[in-house]
C-alpha cells in the first residue's frame, strides 16, 4: 500500500496542470472540473488509526453545480465530433436532477434545445434551476421512480426518433470515460499518489467506473468501492439500488472491489453532521459517500481514502432530507460511528 | 376493500407486484397494521424504529401529504385514496 507524504497538501501551483480558480475562460464550459479536494478532518477526528486520512473531492464547485457536468461535457462533445448531434437537434434525457441541470446548462452554452423527463417528486429547486438555464421539463409518475422516467423518455423518442440527440447517461461510455479523463488524473495528481481506496455512490456508475479505471492504470492496488442505498425503498437521490433497478450498460460490476451498503436514515444523518462539525452542507449522495468511507477508513491501520461529493446543500433545503435535522445532536453521530 | 394503497416500484416484492392494494383501518396507523398483516415486512419500511414515519417515505391520503394532516393519527375512511411515496430513487 502506497504510503501517505504528509506534504502532498503543500505542492506547489505550478505542479497542477489545469487552470485554477481565477483562470479566465471563454465558456462556462471551460470551467468544468479541477474541483477541491478537502480533508474530513474535524468529523474523523479521533475516530481514526493515525496513519488514515479522508479527503472528499468536492464536486459542488462545478459551475452547473454538481459532477454532472463532467460526464455532460464529454456525452455532448462526443455527440458532436460523431455527428449524432447536430444543429436543428434537441437535447433529451431522463434525469432526477443533477444531470439534467448540466445538461440545461451546457445545452444552453452551445445554443441546443433541452428536453428533460424526470418523476415529479424531485426537488422544487432543482426543477427551477432547469427551467432558469430555458430546459422544457417533462414529468413521469413518481410512484416509478427513476426507471418510470427512463421509459417515459423512451416513448417521447419513439414519436419523433430524427428530432432528439440523447445522451443516455446510462448507456455512454463518454460517461465514465469523462471520469476516466479528468476527475481520476486530479485525484491521482492530488494526493500525490497516495490514494489507496476511492469510494463513490452509484447511480449511472459513471463517476466509479471512469475514475476507479483510471486510479487502477496508476495503481492496481487501489481499492474501488461503491457506496449503495441498503434497500430498493431508500431515499438516496441520485443512487441506485442495483439489484432492484434497471442496471445501466456502463456499469461492469467486475471492476468493483467491493461494496458498502448505506441506509438512507445514517446518510441524511450524515449531511447534518457534516453541516455541523465540518462547516460543509451537501446533499444526501454525498452524505452516503461519507458514511461508507468512515465504514472503510476505520477498517484501516493506514490509507489514504478518497470519496466523491457530487454536490452541495442548497438544492435540497425543501426536501425530505432535511425532515427532522433539529433532532440532531453529536450524540446521534456517535451512534452512527457505533454501528459503522 | 375500504382503503386504495398505491404501491411504490421498489415495495411491490412484498405485494406479489401488486402496484394497488386494498387495506382497512380508522386512522392511517391502522392501515399500516392490516398492511403488515397482509404483506410482513411493509411496517418495517413504512416505519422507523420509533414507529415515525420514515424521513424518505412520503405518504399521501387523498392527493395530501399526512405530514400535513395528523401524521399517523390522520383518520382514515371507506374509499379514500393511499399513495405511497419514496422521497426519491435512482440515478440522476
């Protein structure tokens, strides 16, 4: 196992070969990826063998706001170079949220129409912030979930196959190749090396199978895990069950290591903890991501574990996740701990 | 069958598929027990450890949302309408 340099937080800037932070830019486009990595330092304090540490790649600071924008940037490059998507073409995908808010964006920057097909339960925010880069928003039952929306998107197709380019985020391997491209070069170049366990939820699987493909190419000792919702029923948006759900193309179970399993309940615990003990707000995918890295960093004698945020608080402050935050206390992270 | 109970996609292992089942109780408590009577395992789900709803589970009774009315207590009768709603599922 790799072993942690205690200076690799201390490289120098010029050592980092992406524009940083004040960089100008032509396109908002320019302006995907090269996120933070932050070390979960105050939440895992004492809670840790010395030689383990926990950093969270900080994929809010995004300009569409979430990792999406990443396998977005590279699904429409893609579509464009290969002629499938052309001018006179709309945009159209199923999505709950985070992908269609990429897309709407990036649909935006290039002059393409947007088609967004999505349950109506998702967040009130989020169908805002669509509709705020001029996306059409076009809703499924919510009683069928994610998969509901990808069949309801599939009949829209059906009716007018000429009219729509559509990226099928859970069939393109642009997906996890933009992961593959970017997000597991920063990593790597981030920890200097040392990362020895890359932990991620899934949903499409893009973020774990791109960046856990790049991370073995450098190192094929490092541990790829996903963090998964416990049950079919849970209320981790943006994760998938497998199991229960449409398994997506791009997902190769066989790269995986291992899987953590997290309950709905212990993640959105999660988020208020690290709202509170960490100054960091986030939504629930990231707090699962949390949890399964403690669950795996307090396994180890040393390693350097790294987990993916897909993204900040802000667009979920009127969801469920927040139902009964002021019950929270130190305490009930403790039990959580206990349990791990 | 006195009560509809909409059931969500990821419940329905413990309805036999089932998307719409038929129940019977004076609050929506009552419905939950003759639920689990019928189909053990959909308290557990439905339900936390407090026997609170649980935070991601969204119940409607008659197009609204009983955190709104009298949460468990909300009282129910003949040929009202139950749905029962994850937070939210699946990939983005």
């Amino acid at each position: 196992m790799a072993t942690i340099s205690p200076s690799f937080l201390r490289l120098p800037a010029a050592a980092n070969p992406q524009p940083g932070p004040g960089a100008r830019a032509l396109s908002v486009l320019d302006l995907i990826g090269n996120t933070p990595l932050l070390e979960i330092s105050r939440l895992t304090a004492g809670l840790l063998r010395p030689g383990v540490r926990i950093f969270a790649k900080l994929e809010g600071f995004n300009p569409g706001g979430s990792v999406k924008d990443r396998a977005v940037r590279k699904m429409i490059e893609v579509g464009l170079a290969s002629g499938l998507l052309q001018p006179g073409k709309t945009i159209i995908d199923s999505t709950s949220g985070n992908t269609g808010i990429a897309l709407a964006m990036v649909g935006s920057a290039l002059g393409y129409p947007v088609e967004l097909v999505m349950a109506s339960n998702v967040s009130q925010e989020r169908k805002r912030i669509i509709a705020a880069f001029g996306a059409k928003v076009v809703f499924s039952d919510p009683l069928e979930g994610s998969d509901g929306a990808i069949l309801r998107c599939r009949e829209l197709i059906a009716r007018d196959p000429q009219r729509y380019f559509k990226p099928d985020q859970y069939n393109n391997e642009a997906n996890p190749q933009a992961h593959f491209e970017t997000t597991g070069p920063e990593i790597w170049h981030q920890t200097g090396g040392a990362i020895s366990h890359f932990i991620a939820g899934i949903g499409t699987s893009g973020t774990l199978m791109g960046t856990g493909r790049y991370l073995k190419t450098r190192d094929a000792a490092i541990q790829v895990i996903a963090a998964e919702p416990a049950d079919a029923m849970h209320g981790l948006e943006g994760l998938k069950h497998m199991a229960s759900s449409i398994v997506p193309g791009i997902y190769h179970e066989d790269q995986i290591d291992r899987k953590v399993p997290v309950e709905t309940e212990d993640a959105y615990d999660m988020v208020y903890a690290l709202g509170q003990v960490e100054g960091l707000l986030v939504g629930q995918s990231s707090g699962a991501a949390m949890v399964a890295a403690l669950k795996v960093a307090r396994e180890l004698r040393q390693g350097c574990v790294v987990t993916v945020f897909p993204d900040l608080g802000d667009k979920y402050l009127s969801t469920n996740l927040w139902i009964g935050w002021k019950a929270w206390t130190p305490l009930k992270l403790k039990r959580l701990l206990e349990k791990l | 069958m006195p009560v509809r109970v909409r059931v969500p996609t990821p419940l329905r292992k413990f309805t036999a598929g089932a998307g719409e089942i038929g129940a019977a109780g004076a609050n929506l408590k009552d419905v939950i027990e003759d639920l689990e009577r019928n189909h053990p395992g959909l308290r557990e789900r439905l339900l936390d450890e407090n026997g609170q709803i649980r935070r991601f589970v969204n119940i409607y009774l008659n197009g609204d949302d009983v955190r709104f009315l009298d949460q468990l207590n909300s009282p129910v009768k003949d040929g009202d309408d139950i749905s029962i709603v994850p937070a939210i599922a699946g990939g983005r």
